[in-house]
C-alpha cells in the first residue's frame, strides 16, 4: 500500500480546504514580522503551488501528475473555489497556465555572522487572503469529500498514489458538533484507491499562551493543549510508512512512528513541513 509512483499514467491529487472566517484576521509572528493568520497561510499555500508546479516540470515542460483542488469556508455556510476562473479543482498543468500575480514581500535570511535579517523577494501569488463570518468546517470537509470520492471513482485512477487533503484551520466549527466533524473525517479517511485510503492532514494555526506545540505527534506525545487540538487529532491520518523519514527528519532521528498527521500552533518552518512532507514525499517518475 502506498507505493504507486506519480507518474502520467498514475496521476494523483492534492486536496486544500483553507479556512477564512473571521478568525483568521487575528495577528500571529510569521517570517520575523507581525502577519494575520490569513496572509500567513496564503503565503504558505501560493508556495505550496509553486512547488507542485516546480516538480512536475520537466525539459518538455510542466507533466499532468497531478490534480489540485483549493477551495476556501467562511461566513455561514459558504464554501467556494480559490483558484482563479472559479474551478474547484485543475490539472498541474492547468494551473502552470494561470499566470499568477507577482508580490513583494519580506522573508528571513540568515548572516554570516549568524544574525537574522529580512530581505524583499518576488512570489508567485494565486490565492488571497481571507479572514471574515463564521466557519463552516463541516460543509467544507463534506466538499472535500465528495471532490475526492469522484476523484477516486474514476476508473483512470484505480491503482494510482491515493490523493493528500489539507485542511488548514484556526479554530472550531460553527456548524456541526464534534461526533459530526469525526464522522465526515471518517468518511474522508474511507475513500481510496487500490494504492490506499486517502490521507486527511490538519494543520491548526493556532497560538498557545504557553508555547505548546504539535507537529507530526507518535502516539506518546498525545497530550493535546485544547479540546479542539485533541479533535482535529481524531479526524486525522496516521501517516504511512513511505512518509516516516522525512518525518523523523523534520522532527529528530529520536522520533519514533507511527505519526498522526496534524499540526498545533507549528512554527513557519514546520507549517512548510507539513505541507512539503505530504506532497514531496510521494515517489514522481
């Protein structure tokens, strides 16, 4: 299980459900510099994109592996795609034809002398940030859901990598209870290809008064610093084996599997982590 290499014929999907609601408004330190957890997790997603797109390119130009949906949950019960031209999901080679919007922005670069200073680069933009009305997590995951359900139904992707969801979030549900929000987790973690069931990682923005964090957790380290850290844990995939070295690379050769895929109050570095080790990890021929 979860052996297939990407590749033309196998092609596999990578699933993003982001949360917007009014929450997300609220300022966090990202990069060195005071950012809103809206601008922080856009810019981690437009680098995600970029990557995905960097990896599928070849000589003869970026090759169909994969398929990218990205959809965004805020105000009561909306949910809508965050792509440019309205779609839900694209090819990767679709989404090397949309030409993003280029920004400025600050990052951290280290010294010679082993200071820290920030300096301006270029970045790709796709998606904007976010941050207004309530969180419709539950409707968004139900989206999730079905794009992947018809994903896996295809017969085109029978035997290929089953696909990777994101889910990026700082906070509880508006519109399910907990039972609700396990259930259609469940529901997701049930779908799959012959290569495996799909694989639901939460990433939980969040800032803890006391500088607890989750990232990438084995069974021993389940002592969670809220009950919506705890829940989000639940609705996760324990990772399978053709992740655990880069796992145990991001955390420390110490680390021992099998590893939850969900994140609390993670550290930049690690939110990149995250999202590389669930996307890079898998083999691309």
């Amino acid at each position: 299980m979860y052996t297939q290499s990407i590749t033309r014929r196998h092609r596999t999907a990578f699933l993003l459900a982001i949360d917007g609601s009014g929450s997300m408004a609220e300022e966090i330190r990202f990069r060195g510099r005071t950012s809103t957890k809206a601008e922080a997790v856009a810019a981690i997603a437009n680098e995600l994109l970029f990557e995905l797109i960097e990896r599928a390119r070849r000589s003869d130009g970026v090759r169909d592996y994969y398929d990218i949906a990205l959809i965004g949950y805020s105000g009561d019960d909306e949910v809508y795609p965050l792509l440019p031209g309205g779609r839900e999901m694209v090819s990767v080679t679709e989404l090397a034809g949309i030409a993003p919007t280029l920004r400025r922005t600050a990052v951290e670069c280290r010294l010679p002398d082993g200071g820290i200073a920030l300096r301006e680069v270029t970045v790709p933009t796709w998606i904007e940030p976010h941050a207004v009305g309530q969180t419709p997590m539950c409707e968004a995951l139900r989206r999730i859901r079905d794009l992947a359900a018809a994903w896996c139904a295809d017969p085109a992707h029978a035997e290929s990598f089953p696909p990777v969801v994101f889910h990026i979030t700082d906070g509880e549900a508006t519109d399910c209870d907990d039972e609700e929000l396990r259930t259609v987790a469940g529901q997701i973690r049930d779908l799959g290809t012959a290569d495996g069931r799909v694989l639901l990682i939460n990433i939980h923005i969040a800032a803890d008064a006391e500088g607890r964090s989750v990232f990438f957790p084995s069974e021993e380290e389940r002592a969670y610093p809220n009950r919506y850290a705890a829940l989000l844990c639940d609705c996760s995939s324990i990772m399978p084996e053709v992740f655990e070295a880069a796992i145990r690379e991001a955390k420390g050769p110490g680390a021992l599997p099998p590893f939850r895929g969900v994140s609390y109050n993670a550290s930049a570095d690690q939110l990149v982590a995250m999202l590389n080790i669930g996307s890079i990890s898998v083999k691309t021929e």
